[in-house]
C-alpha cells in the first residue's frame, strides 16, 4: 500500500481555503472601508447643528441645483438623508459578486460596463430629481452597485496588463490618486 500523496491532491484543498481566505479579507477590507465612509458621512447628514453652521445644508449641496431661487426640491430629511446613504450602502454587498465576476468575466469588460453605465445614470439623475426622490434613490443605489464591481474590476486589470515591477505603483495610483511608492 502507497500511503503518499501527490502534490496536487495535497495542494489541492489548501489552495481552495487560501483563495477562500483571500476573498474573505478583501471583502472584509472593503466593508471596514465603506463603514468608515458612512461614519464619516453622518454627522454632516444628520446633525441640524453642523449644517446650520455651514451656512447651507450640506444635503443641499448633495442635492440637484433648483430650476430657479424660489424653486426648490420638496424633499424631507428622510429623503435626503436616504440618498447620501443609498449610494453607500449596497457596497459590501455587492463586492463578492465583482470579485466572482472578475473571475469569470474580464476585468475590463467589467470597468468598461461600470463606467459606462455610471456616466449615463448621473447624466438622467437631474431630470429624475423633479419627479421623485425615489427614481434618485434607486439610481443611486445602482451607482453603487457599479461602484463596488468597479475595485475588483480594476485589481484584475491591474494584475493582467500590467508588469510585476508596476503593479504596486499602478494600483495605488488608481485606488488613492497619488504614489505611495516612489521608488517602485
């Protein structure tokens, strides 16, 4: 009897947990980052004193700019504090499905369908505020959708186009804005 094991059957289950693994961590590290967004986002949303002090509203300011001065949008607190947050909010949901679409589909049919999709749905987002604040709150929602699917999108654009050298420069460049690494 030959008790030894190749090396792909040994290999073969510890490779499954570690993606697992992985995927678990960056979907945890995208939840902590989004949970730290609506944080930070609350206190000017929901506290009176904080936008009085501002001189406006800053769900005004998040707001569509009215037809004319005396023409204002007929929305309550609930309405727009529900758009700030909808757009956050579907985020850690939808993660696990963009890194389950990165791997079947390419990373940048993906960015390239977000992208598109998110410019025209912010381009219809003024004429939907004057019919209701609900039409804005579902396209925000959907913006969101497209938001989460864009991160993994771009990891995956990252990894296959970009040299090893690169990737760390490109990737922190795309994500912050700026080089974390200027020696790389």
């Amino acid at each position: 009897m030959n008790n030894s094991l190749h090396c792909r059957q040994a290999s073969a289950p510890l490779l499954v947990s570690v993606r697992l693994t992985i995927v678990t961590c960056l979907c945890a590290c995208i939840f902590c980052t989004e949970l730290f967004r609506i944080n930070f986002a609350i206190p000017f949303v929901f506290a009176p004193e904080v936008n009085d002090s501002l001189g406006e509203s800053c769900t005004e300011v998040l707001s569509v700019p009215p037809k004319s001065a005396d023409d204002r949008l007929a929305w309550t607190l609930l309405d727009r504090n529900s758009i700030v947050i909808a757009y956050y909010l579907p985020v850690p949901v939808v993660a696990p499905l963009g890194l389950w679409l990165c791997s079947r589909y390419s990373g940048k049919q993906i960015l390239l369908t977000c992208i598109g999709l998110s410019s025209l749905l912010t381009i219809f987002v003024p004429s939907l505020a004057y019919l209701s604040s609900v039409y804005v709150i579902a396209v925000r929602l959907v913006l969101g959708c497209l938001r989460a699917l864009i991160l993994p999108a771009l990891i995956d654009v990252v990894k296959n186009w970009i040299p090893a050298a690169e990737r760390m420069t490109v990737f922190f460049m795309g994500v912050f804005g700026m080089k974390f690494f200027p020696r790389f």
